[in-house]
C-alpha cells in the first residue's frame, strides 16, 4: 500500500499506459526528420545559392561579364526612367560579385569590385541628378568589364555566375 502511495506522489506512470505514447511520438519525429530535406530542396533549380527561399533572383541579373557590361551599355542607350536608374545601380553594385564568381585571378577581378564601389559611391551622391560625367563613368567600368571579360575569353575559361 506504502509503495503505491510513492509512486503516485512522485508521478510516475505505469510503463504499460505511456508505450503507445512513446511510439506515437517516436514515429511523428522520424517523419519530420526525413521529410525536412524533401520540403526544402528546390526541384529543378539550378542555381547554387543555399538561400534560394530568401531572396528571388532579379530578371535582369547578369550571366556572365560579357552580359552585365551589356545590360548596362543597353539602359544607359535607353531614357532613363527610375526603373532604369534602380535597375542601373544594381548592375553596378553587382560587378564585383560577379567578377569574384569567374575565373580571373583577384589581382583581375579586384579593380573591377574598386572601380563599381567607386561608381556606386558617386551613384548614392548624385541621387536624382544624373550628370553626363556620370554617365561616362558607367561607361568607363563598362570598358573596363570588356577588359577584364577578354581576359577570360584568352584563357578559354568563362562560366555563367549564380547569383548568391
């Protein structure tokens, strides 16, 4: 009589009552654990960014080098609106993630991060008002991703850049 007393004090529970409980919890936590990885992997993505749910890719993100100085020389031809300047700074501000994600070396690679940083400073100071020196600065790291983009072209080795 004593020791049925304890065992309802200190809450314990007859092992015959909590096995189904326990198997009901267990195979609940297998399931979510195998069904996690299914849930979250992105099905016939081929980019590489582990944080494909965060963000989504802009259309006008560039493939390669060859492809951002054109997307940049094509809206700089354009009337520029506020969509094509938004669309303007972000491809500057993309250089030098972009040319990090080729093949060049960083001594190739670093100038063009410098240049867009330097571009991108000048973008922010201006705001609205757009000078033609500007202008000619967007064009002059233009010719500068053509450089760069002929240097890969020469050693044969250029990849399309995931975005990250």
């Amino acid at each position: 009589m004593m020791s049925q007393r304890n065992d309802r004090k200190v809450g314990r529970l007859d092992p015959r009552q909590s096995g189904g409980r326990n198997a009901f919890i267990a195979v609940g936590l297998v399931l979510v654990t195998c069904a996690a990885p299914l849930a979250c992997t992105p099905a016939g993505n081929e980019k590489a960014s582990h944080f494909e749910h965060d963000h989504e890719v802009a259309e006008h993100w560039p493939v390669d080098l060859n492809d951002l100085a054109e997307k940049l020389r094509s809206r700089l031809e354009k009337d520029i609106g506020d969509e094509t300047k938004h669309e303007i700074e972000e491809l500057v501000s993309w250089v030098g993630e972009v040319a990090a994600d080729t093949d060049l070396a960083e001594a190739d690679w670093s100038p063009l991060y410098h240049r867009s940083e330097a571009v991108t400073e000048e973008l922010n100071r201006a705001g609205d008002k757009w000078s033609s020196e500007l202008l000619a600065e967007i064009r002059a790291l233009c010719d500068l991703i053509d450089t760069s983009a002929a240097k890969l072209s020469q050693t044969g080795v250029e990849r399309e850049v995931n975005p990250s």
